[in-house]
C-alpha cells in the first residue's frame, strides 16, 4: 500500500518499530521480554473470560508467549502479527511447544479479517502504541467488530497515565530506572528513547474514550506507579 501515492489506508508495517524487522531482535525478544503470560492467563480465566471453549485472537502477538500459553486451557488461538521476523520467531516457538491450536497469521490491527465463527477474547499487548491515535480508535472499532457481544478485550500496554506538564520528567526517570547496558536481556537508553520518539503510546485520558466510542465498556483500569504502563479489560457492549 505504501507504494500507492493514492492509497490513503495506513501502511502498517511502515509503522511496525523498525526492531521488529530485525531477525536478531526477534532471536533475543524472549530474553529481553517477560510478558508475564502465565499470569495473565490466570487472571483471565479467573474474570471468566478465558473458557475451555474461548476463541482468541492475540493482535500483535510478536513471539506467541500469550498465545502459547493460553493454548493449553482454550479452544482456539489466532496469533496475528504484522511482522513477518517476529512471526517467524513465533511459527518455531509453536513448533517447538506443539501447540496444534494455535494459527499464525502474517496480518496487523488494520487488515486481519477474522474467519471461523466468533471470537470470545482479543488479547493484545504492547502492540497498539504503534499506531498513531486515528488509526488507534479505527483499530480498537475493528477489534469490537471481531467479538461477539459481551466479548472481553485485555488490552495492555505503554500508556501515559501523567499530565503534559509532568512529561519530561516522568519519561526521564523511567528511562534512566529501566535502562540496562546489556542490549541481549534488557532495554538500552537508545531503545527506550526510540519508543518514546518514534512511536505513539498517548495518554490514558485520550486512549479511553477511544474504547468508549468503539464500543467499549472499560470494566478494570489500573496503571503503573511510573505512569508508564495502562492495563485494560474492556467488555464490547
Ligand atoms: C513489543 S512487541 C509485543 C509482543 C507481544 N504482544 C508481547 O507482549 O510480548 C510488539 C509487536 O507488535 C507487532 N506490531 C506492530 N505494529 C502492529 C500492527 N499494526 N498490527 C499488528 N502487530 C503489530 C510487532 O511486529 C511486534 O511483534
């Protein structure tokens, strides 16, 4: 589509982190990342979202740690990712686990088309900031279109809970308290800096409405105490 001067739809992969197209990344993604899958499993299925029957779909699923483990206790799992590096990273990590219900598609927030009956839960992580906050609310309308109704989304990821005012400050301490120097299992100054320059996390007070207007009721809310980070179950109404 980018190559189209008349296409007007947002070229996804033009705005994918320029790291998740870098096969080394990919190889060391799961050293680098903890996505906390098993708790998160646990916390779904306890909110009775994730059933034995649930159909999933985990939107920029990078490589499968949600997928995989929300596998073994549901029926089926779709785990779509923009990125042909990082999805190849998860195609071997479903080989390796032997996970038959898990599907791997090549696709993102603007153009996965859900096939084979309802979805139950759309799981997505630390994927969305990716999108700048139009494509956001068109993304977050697509997900609501995708589940039946009362159908649960967990959305988590890199959202500012502060006032502008408060910005550089907040942004400077929490990456001067998350930097590492070892580029192989944590984050250096340069890649956090990245995020926050190149990509799009917005506020909470701009995101939420934006889940609201897709059709959306947010019924938890919770935000880290750096004012980083926003967890999110949503029922589509
Ligand atoms: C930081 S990783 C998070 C991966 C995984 N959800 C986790 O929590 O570990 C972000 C992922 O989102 C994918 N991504 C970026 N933009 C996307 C889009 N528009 N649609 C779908 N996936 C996207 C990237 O390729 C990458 O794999």
């Amino acid at each position: 589509m980018a190559d189209d001067p008349d296409a007007w739809w947002l070229d996804e992969r033009a705005h994918a982190g320029r790291e998740h197209f870098d096969e080394q990344h990919a190889r060391r993604y799961d050293t680098k990342m903890d996505a906390e899958a098993a708790a998160e499993v646990r916390l779904l299925q306890a909110s009775g979202v994730l059933t034995p029957t649930s159909s999933v779909v985990d939107l920029g699923a990078g490589s499968g740690q949600f997928s995989l483990a929300a596998a073994p206790v549901c029926r089926r799992v779709v785990a779509v990712d923009v990125s042909p590096v990082m999805l190849g990273q998860l195609v071997a990590n479903i080989e390796r686990a032997g996970a038959p219900n898990v599907e791997a598609v090549n696709a993102g927030f603007l153009t996965y088309r859900h096939t084979g009956g309802p979805v139950d839960l759309v799981y997505s992580r630390y994927a969305l900031h990716h999108l700048p906050d139009f494509w956001k609310a068109l993304a977050l309308r697509r997900v609501a279109e995708m589940l039946r109704p009362g159908g649960a989304l967990r959305l988590s990821d890199v959202v500012y809970s502060f006032e502008p005012a408060d910005a550089e400050r907040r942004i400077e301490t929490w990456i001067t308290e998350t930097t590492s120097t070892d580029v192989e299992r944590g984050w250096t100054r340069a890649e956090l800096a990245e995020h926050v320059r190149d990509e799009h996390s917005t506020f909470t007070w701009l995101l939420e409405p934006m889940l609201e207007r897709a059709g959306f009721d947010v019924v938890e809310s919770s935000y880290s105490a750096s004012g980083m980070f926003a967890w999110y179950l949503c029922r589509r109404r």
